[in-house]
C-alpha cells in the first residue's frame, strides 16, 4: 500500500480515538480507503505489465524483420511496417471495446500509429516524393492518427491525444512527401495547422465549461502545448534561422505553459484541477534545467552566474510554492534544479573545492528550511486557548 492510503488509515485511527466517528463509521472508511487503493494499485500494474508487453512486442518483431528483412524488397519491407501498424491498431480498439485491458489498449493504438508513420518514412527509400507510392503512404499515415483521435472521442481521453501529437507528425511528413513544398514551408504550414487546433480546443473548452460534454478535449489541448516545444524549436531552427537564439523562443514558450498550468491547477474548473497538472509543472521544470542553462551559456553568452540566476532562482521560487501549495513532486523537482544551479556555479569559479562549498552552502540552507518548515507546521498545529 503507499503512502497516502496509509495516512488516510492512520487519520481515520486518530478520528475513532478522538471520538470524530464512530467504530462502524471507522470501519466503513477503512474498507473503501483499502477498496480504492486495490483498485489503483490493480491498474498501475496493468500498466506496467502492459508496458512490458509493448516492448516485449517490439523486441519480438525485431528479431521478424531481422531475420526476413534481407529477402524482403523496399517497397516490401514499407507494405509490412503498414500492415504490422494498422494491425496493432486494430487489435488495441478491439481490447478497448472489451473494457478489460484498457492500459494494453492505449499503449498498443499509441505503438500502432508509431509504427505507421516508421512506415511512411521508410517508403522513401521505395518511392520518390510526390509519386503514387508517396502520396499513398502519406494519406495512410495521416488517415490513421485521425481516425484513432475521432474514434477515441466516443469513449477515452488518452487516444484523442495521442492522435492529435501524432497527427501533427504526420501533417510534416505529408506535406513533405506528397507536395512540392521545401522544408522551411513545411515547417510553417505545420504551425498553421496546429495553431488553428489549438484555438480550436480552445473555444470546445470554452463552450463545455464542466468538461463533461467533451472530457477528451482538455487532455488534447495539454497535449498540444507540449508538442508546441517541438514546433517552436522547428521554427526557430528552420525557417527562422536564428541559432543559438533560438533558445529564446522556446523559454518563452515554456512561460507560457508553466503560467496555464499555474493557472488551470489554482484557479481553473475542478476537472482541470484534476488534470495532473503538478506534474506537468514538475515536468516543465525538469526541462528548464538544461534548457535554461543552454539559454546562460549559448544564447547569452553570460558568466556562470547567468545560470546560476536562471536555474536557480526557478528551483527557489518553484520550491516555496510547492510548499505553500503541498506539491510533492514540483518541490523534489525544483530542489533538484537549485542543486544543480549551485553544483554548475560551484564547478565553474571553483573547480572541486567550489563545487564542494557550494554544496556544503547548500546543505546548510536546506536544513535552515526544514527547520523553519517544521517550526511554521508545529505553530498551526497549535489550537489558540480559550
């Protein structure tokens, strides 16, 4: 069992002490607390069997086309990759209409449409861009991502999401495939598509403001801005060409996240509240680490008290509203990010001993708060007299 179900049992323990509820009260609480963390406990290990059946799966057609790719032609080999694709595509929506294995069912259509789009862009060693084979292969790798998005609609929020990420992917390689655009076209045509979608899902959760009409439609849209990151640095690296700068873009598209994601867990409707939103911020500041000291050392060119600055006042002030807010996995995260900030700085003026007093520093300011932290829970825990 972990943690949080033994805390409930162990308040519920303290309530009957304290006579808040009753014995059969306590009882009745302790069998649903211990119920619902079976049932929890039941379906994260269907998803770790699944997972291990996914790349079980992948290793086991592997060794196939190892053993058959050599007799196989080019266009043989991307008829086979279609077929597998579509297959285990087919094969996840029927365990998904089972009700059964439902974790196996989203990982298989996710692998499925992987395999699918490996097999659009293995048939360019068969047919050149823009011939029949080309064009064919780009409408079957577009084709499937949608009709797996519009499928899911109708019953799940994970395979519109996942059709949507990769739906994006394949838009590029259609367009690339099957049209005489050039690379730097390509990229921007993208980026019309996925800002129309996006403002799109915006005004689907603007009209369903409980998200109980089009529940799919939130987890579509987070999967969208993450994906943004992708196209952001696309563009920045492509069409824009702006090179070590074009970590600028993508800082500021990071803002951007982290800010709705601020907004959607504090101040959004419940069902985004409940949208695991604190590990996507847990998520995004794990990114920030190399990205923002990419952005002190490349695209600023600064001292290493640029990162320093970057990285570690983002672990700070990520740190103090984990612990305002009690976000367990956002304050590992950004203590992690202050530690390295304080690791580089020390590395870089001092060598070992620098690094070594930066994380003495370190050490002595962690226990400082854990002390203040333990003192500031201790003085709430006290009931004023009278």
């Amino acid at each position: 069992m972990s943690a949080e179900p033994r805390a409930v049992l162990a308040a519920i323990d303290r309530w009957e002490q304290d006579g808040l509820v009753d014995a059969e009260a306590g009882a009745r609480l302790r069998a649903e607390t211990t119920r619902e963390a079976g049932k929890f406990s039941r379906r994260m290990s269907q998803y770790v069997v699944a997972t291990t059946g996914g790349v079980v799966l992948v290793i086991a057609a592997g060794v196939f086309l190892e053993w058959s790719w050599p007799q196989m032609s080019e266009a043989v080999r991307s008829g086979v990759l279609a077929v597998i694709g579509i297959s285990v595509v087919a094969i996840g929506a029927r365990l998904e209409l089972l009700r059964r294995w439902i974790p196996a069912s989203f990982l298989l259509q996710a692998g499925g449409l992987g395999v699918v789009l490996a097999a659009m862009i293995y048939s360019g060693e068969a047919w050149p861009d823009e011939t029949f084979g080309a064009i064919a292969f780009a409408v079957m790798s577009l084709a499937m991502p949608i009709v797996v998005g519009i499928r899911g609609m109708r019953t799940n929020v994970v395979t519109p999401a996942v059709g949507f990420a990769f739906g994006l992917v394949s838009i590029a390689f259609f367009l690339m495939r099957a049209t005489p655009l050039d690379s730097d076209s390509v990229v921007w045509a993208t980026d019309v598509v996925f800002l129309v979608a996006v403002l799109g899902l915006l005004r689907v959760l603007a009209t369903d403001p409980t998200g109980e009409k089009r529940p799919w439609a939130l987890y579509s849209f987070i999967t969208g801005l993450l994906a943004g990151f992708v196209l952001v640095i696309a563009t920045a690296s492509g069409p824009l060409d702006l090179g070590d700068e074009a970590l600028y873009p993508l800082d500021l598209w990071l803002g951007v996240v982290a800010t709705l994601a601020l907004w959607g867990l504090h101040k959004g409707p419940a069902h985004v509240r409940d949208a695991g939103l604190e590990r996507i911020l847990a998520v995004l500041m794990l990114f920030w680490i190399p990205l923002g000291f990419g952005t002190a050392t490349q695209a600023i060119d600064g001292p290493p008290e640029v990162g320093l600055l970057l990285v570690g006042s983002a672990g700070v002030a990520g740190f103090l509203h984990a612990d305002r807010h009690d976000l367990r996995t956002l304050m590992a995260v950004s203590a992690l990010a202050f530690i390295a900030a304080l690791w580089y700085w020390g590395v870089e003026r001092g060598g070992a001993l620098g690094a070594a007093l930066a994380l003495f520093a370190t050490a002595g300011l962690l226990f400082w708060l854990s002390g203040r932290m333990r003192a500031t829970a201790s003085a709430d825990s006290v009931e004023p007299a009278g």
